[in-house]
C-alpha cells in the first residue's frame, strides 16, 4: 500500500507529538488517579461495616 510507509513515518513521530515528560505525568496522575480512588473505596467499605 502506497500509504502504509506514511503511516507508520506518522506512528513513530508520535514521541515527538508528546513529549517523553507528558508520557509520565499521564502514567502518574493515572497512578495516583488509582490510588484516591481505591482509597476512598475503602473508606467507604470500612465505614459500611
């Protein structure tokens, strides 16, 4: 396919769309995101009990 090489040129320019320090804050908030929610989770099953 003559648009296949262009696809993958655009896929391996991704990194260069978001920056590597944009990758982490994502893979961190997502963590922390996690780690509330599941916190307030807990609350609410020891409250609950």
């Amino acid at each position: 396919m003559p648009g296949a090489p262009y696809r993958r040129e655009n896929m391996s320019n991704l990194e260069e769309k978001f920056p590597r320090a944009l990758w982490v804050r994502l893979v961190v908030y997502t963590v922390v995101g996690h780690l509330v929610a599941g916190f307030i989770w807990l609350l609410f099953e020891v409250g609950a009990g």
